[in-house]
C-alpha cells in the first residue's frame, strides 16, 4: 500500500506556481520521495525524486521538509498541459532499488485553469 | 529514439473470451513492468521482467494472466479467459537494469480493456 497521502484534487491558475503537498510521516531513513504524474489518456511520466536536499530539474522543484515528514512539488509557471494527476510515491533506496516496482497511491488531481 | 508503444490501444471483448496485450519496450531496456488500473482503484503493479525472466510476479491476480517475454524483447500479457472485472487500462513500463538507486521507468499509454 501507498505510504503517502496526498489531497484529492486541486486548482491552480496559468501562469501561477503549482505546489502540491505530500504527508509521508512514515517515511524510513533509506526511502526517497518520488513524483510522477499521468496526464489524460498517457501512461505515468516521472517527474523528480529526492533523499532529503531540495532538488530541481527542468520540470518542476521538490522541496522535502527537514524532518522529512512531508514534501512539496512545485511547478512553478504551470501551463494548460500540466493538467494531469500528480503522485507521490516512496521508495527504499538500495543498490538495487532503481529497478523495484512502483507503488501508486491515489494521486492528487490537478487542474490548471486559464 | 522511440517510446514504449502498447498494442492494442483498446480492446473490447465478451466475457469468457481471450485478448493478448503486447508491450515494446525502448530498446536496451532489460526492465519490463506490467501495471493496471481497475475501474475507481490505483495503478497497481503486476509483474516485473528482467530480460526473459521473470524477477517478480508477486502482483499477478490469478491464473487466468500470463505474461510472457520470450528473447527479452517485447512482451504479451494474455487474459483467459476474461472477466467483467478485468476491466482497466494496462500500462507496461521499462527501464534500464543498473544495480543503482533510480532507474526511470519510462510508461507507454497503456491498452484499455472493456470486458462485456
């Protein structure tokens, strides 16, 4: 089962920030957080995962407490495209845990309005 | 370089019958996953092949799945004979098998089974 807990659903207008949270008050010492996202009628797409420093790619940041207890994913210009349900997922990092199934939880709905 | 593609897109049967889903992976890919989404529920892991084997099925429902990746190329997922509760998308996903902490796996839009 999915460790994490996320809301359901949530808006954000064009052009704004999109920051998503996630509780994974569980979380062990040796877990990464993970974001992917599913846009309508497309398979899941990875997004950016983290241990426990803020990490930035070319798609969005991903901003994890420093209890590690929670994180946040921000889009930071979201557009119309990145409509789509967004997951958090935690995984254990091992030397061999890159090739480990996902674990999908519910998600949160996110809907960019114009 | 070309995506993971799934084969059908849809697919439509009657209860009873038999469907085979194929899934290429990118090429170089020696992970290969099978997921699904039932209708309502959450993506949910079925099997996992490294190569031609099978590393882990532990998601498999029942018996009336087989998934098979002869060569370690592509793969099949046959249903038979189907159920109404069947019904869901069928996602395959492949990464590279690198003893390391991520490896991305990469989704193909998955093949969307109704089960009359």
């Amino acid at each position: 089962d999915a460790k994490t807990t996320q809301p359901t659903s949530m808006d954000c207008a064009e052009g704004r920030a999109a920051n998503l949270p996630c509780n994974h008050s569980t979380i062990s010492g040796n877990e990464y957080v993970y974001w992917y996202r599913q846009i309508h009628s497309q398979g899941p797409q990875y997004i950016i995962h983290g241990l426990k420093n803020n990490e930035t790619n070319e798609m969005a940041s991903l901003i994890i407490t420093e209890d590690r207890k929670s994180s946040t994913l921000i889009l930071p210009h979201a557009t119309l495209r990145d409509t789509a349900v967004y997951y958090c997922i935690v995984r254990v990092a091992s030397a061999y845990s890159g090739n480990t199934p996902l674990v999908f939880g519910k998600g949160t709905r996110l809907s960019v309005i114009a | 370089e070309a995506g993971v593609t799934q084969f059908p897109s849809h697919s439509v049967i009657e209860k009873g019958q038999t469907v085979t889903l194929r899934c290429d992976p990118i090429s170089g890919h020696d992970n290969l996953y099978w997921y699904r989404r039932v209708m309502g529920k959450e993506i949910k892991f079925l099997l996992h092949f490294v190569k031609e084997s099978k590393q882990d099925e532990s998601g498999m429902p029942n018996n009336r799945f087989l998934a098979e990746r002869t060569g370690g190329t592509y793969s099949t997922l046959k249903v038979q004979p189907a159920e109404l509760e069947d019904s869901g998308v069928y996602f395959c996903a492949s990464s590279y098998a690198l003893n390391r902490v991520h490896n991305e796996q990469f989704f193909g839009p998955g093949t969307r089974l109704t089960v009359l």
